[in-house]
C-alpha cells in the first residue's frame, strides 16, 4: 500500500517525471508481449485471474473465452478500469457516511448515503463497456490500452434514481444542461486538479435514467468498481458511469476537466483533441462473437453453434445476423436467454455445419430503432467507439 495515490508525495508524483506520469494516466503499462502474465494489483485480488488479462494495475480486460451465456458478467469477471489509481479501502468501512455534493439544483446540499438510500430503489441492468473497447483492432495502433473485446460486461445496478434526489431537493436549477459527476479519488497535490480529475459531463436528458448506485450484481458495491457509490447513466460509454462519485452537479456547461475537454475526444486522424469535437457519450450498436474463439486449435469439421452477445446503448437490440464466409451471406442467429431491459446485452445464439477450411464468423446486430452496426469503424486519434462488425470478426480453421 506504499504506493497508493493519498501516501505519493507531491515530491514524488513529481519525481517521477512528466513523462512517467503522462504514460501513467494514459493507462500505457501494457504488458510485453510474451511476458509473464501479471498479477492482480492488492485491489483486485478478489478477481478470477485466470478469467482476465492484466494490462496493468488499472486496466484489466475479460478474455473472450470467459464471458458465458448467461447474460450477467459476475462481478470476479467484469473488466477494471481506472484512470488513476483507486481510492484505499478505508472509504468502505463507513458506507453509510459517505457524502455527496449536489450542486445546481433548488436546494444544493450534501447528503449521506444513508440519507439517498431514503429517497427510492430502482435495480437495472446494463452494459458496462469502456470506449476504447475494440481499440486493439484499429491498424494505426492508438495509444492506450489494447482492450480487443473484455472491457466490457453486462451488470446489474440497484440504487435510486438521479431524478428522485432532484425531486427531493427542489428540482435543476433553470438554464443547466448537463449532469457533471466528480469521481472521489484523492488528487496528488502541487499538480492542478483538472488535469487529473475524473470528472465527466453528460446531456440533461440522461437525468431520466441515470442511478447514483450502491450495489452490483446483489452484493454492495466494490472499491474496483467504484464503492460506495458510482453514478450509472444506462448506455452511456464507461467513462461517463462516474465511481466513488462525491459531487453530482447541474452545470450549465461542460466541465473544463482534461478528461472532458481533451480527453475521450473523437478526434479524426491528423488532428487535436478539441472540446469541440464529439465526446464519448452514447454507446452504438454493437455485437461480438465469444464462441468459438479465434486463435484456437482447427475444430472438427460439422456442427458449431456460435454464439456471443449483442446490445443497442440507449436502445435495446432487434436481431442480430450471422455470416460465416466474412459477410457476403447473412441469416438470422436466435436472441437466447432474459431480455433485461433496453441497456441490457442479450446473447445470441446460430447453429451451423462447417466444412474444413478457413472461416471467418462475422455478426451484425440492429437496434430497435434500425440503426445496423457497421462494417467499418469510425477512424479517431483515441481508438474510441469501435463497432466495426468486420473488426470483430473471428477467423477460424476448420480440419
Ligand atoms: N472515479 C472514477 N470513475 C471512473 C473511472 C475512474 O478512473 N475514476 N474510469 C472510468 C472508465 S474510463 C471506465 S471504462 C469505467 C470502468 O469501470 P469498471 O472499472 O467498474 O469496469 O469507469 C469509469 N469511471
Ligand atoms: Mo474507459
């Protein structure tokens, strides 16, 4: 624990470098390929390690080969990512006491955790994905960690509703439009805020479904994931879902954090990141393959049933369709298990006969809405929002 952000001196942030510390936040300690797999940082040593890639202390992904058919990611599975190192385990000891700031609303106060648990319960189920998911597939090989398909899962949050606690404290102050959440994490000191504050800014309209939750998936909520209390906003990329959240603020503007202004930018290629470019809100409609694997041993020539999961971001999913030669022939694969609700994956399921060769298992999801996940990702500088199906492809030999 000598190493925790709250014991680094300024001295010793400093210490480090510039560089270093730039290299840090940008999540940039992968491992070497070929290396010795690492260990689960302190934090996370209640994981299932043979269930996921470590990247670093805080960036650690799934592997496609654990994510099961049964629609929940347990918790010991799901993806970790933290722009800065987490808070210590002390935070839990009380979670009751934990304070949170609301700021733009009629009657701005503080209130405990055990006060917001007064004010309503809602449970629901979403996708957890970071933005970069998929970032490992873009050719031009972005900085920031290589995650293929793991930062992701689909979990189940049970807290209250955002609208309740604005209801309760007078409702939004006129002329704001947005929701900014500040994340707990203590800051080193003598280096400005901003620039490592996790702070994030999303549209007014999330108001409608966003929960400042306390549990996951039925057990109160771990510091990995961001206990005690975590701002969730249903189909909205993992940046915006805000962890140890201390101050939820109306704002007329977005905030000026790096993490927002320049940070989670989709930037096109040859340029800066700029606040006026588009932020990673919003999730797009996506799918992946799980089973089988690429990269495998051939399988035997005969039945194979593919399956993996889809999901809409703010709308649920309408069908997905499989192609087994790369994407010239579509059929429909069949929607399998709970439908959890629009922010919800679902999984699905195609049942097919393989003759020996090359393959390559491509899917293609639809939203309720008609929008169709694409064949080509969206260039950006970040490696952000990849939902390129063609990306996702799994090549297969067959014996
Ligand atoms: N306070 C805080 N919240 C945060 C982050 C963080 O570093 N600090 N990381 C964000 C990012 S980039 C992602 S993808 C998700 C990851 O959530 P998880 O670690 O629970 O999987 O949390 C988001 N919320
Ligand atoms: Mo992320």
């Amino acid at each position: 624990m000598s190493d925790s952000p709250s014991t680094l001196s300024r001295r010793q942030w400093l210490g480090r470098g510039g560089a270093a510390l730039a290299a840090w936040s940008l999540g940039a300690w992968t491992s070497p390929a070929f290396a010795q797999p690492r260990p689960l940082p302190a934090y996370a040593a209640w994981k299932d390690a043979p269930s996921l890639i470590v990247h670093s202390n805080t960036t650690m992904e799934t592997r496609r080969g654990a994510f099961g058919t049964s629609v929940i990611t347990p918790s010991n599975q799901l993806y970790i990512r933290n722009n800065l190192p987490p808070p210590e385990a002390a935070i839990l000891a009380q979670r009751d006491e934990w304070v949170l700031e609301l700021v733009g609303v009629a009657q701005a106060r503080s209130l405990r955790l055990a006060e917001l648990k007064t004010l309503g319960l809602e449970t629901v189920a979403t996708v957890l994905q970071c933005s970069g998911n998929g970032r490992a597939f873009f050719p031009g090989k972005p900085s920031g960690t290589p995650w293929t398909v793991g930062a992701a899962g689909c979990v189940v949050w049970s807290g209250v509703p955002v609208r309740n606690v604005v209801k309760a404290l007078g409702g939004v102050q006129d002329g704001m439009k947005f929701l900014t959440g500040t994340g707990g994490e203590k800051l080193p000191e003598g280096i400005d805020p901003k620039s490592l504050v996790v702070e994030r800014s999303v549209p007014l309209a999330a108001l409608d479904d966003a929960l400042l939750a306390w549990e996951m998936n039925g057990e109160p909520l771990s510091l990995a994931h961001g206990g005690p209390l975590r701002l969730i906003v249903p189909g909205y990329q993992g940046v915006n879902n805000i962890k140890y959240i201390q101050r939820l603020a109306f704002t007329a503007r977005e905030t000026d954090a790096r993490i927002m202004a320049h940070g989670y930018r989709l930037t096109p290629p040859g340029q800066q990141p700029d606040p006026a470019q588009p932020s990673v809100w919003e999730m797009g409609v996506k799918s992946w393959i799980n089973s089988p694997q690429p990269a495998q041993e051939p399988l035997a020539a005969g039945p194979v049933l593919i399956h993996g999961v889809a999901f809409g971001g703010v709308r649920g999913v309408q069908q997905v369709e499989v192609s087994v030669d790369g994407g010239k022939q579509w059929k429909p694969a069949e929607l399998v298990g709970p439908d959890l609700g629009r922010f919800a994956w679902r999984q699905f399921a195609f049942k097919t006969t393989l003759a020996s060769g090359t393959h390559l298992l491509v899917c293609r999801a639809t939203d309720t809405a008609g929008q169709v996940q694409p064949q080509a990702r969206m260039d950006n500088t970040g490696g952000y929002n990849n939902t390129s199906w063609l990306d996702h492809g799994v090549k297969v030999q067959v014996a």
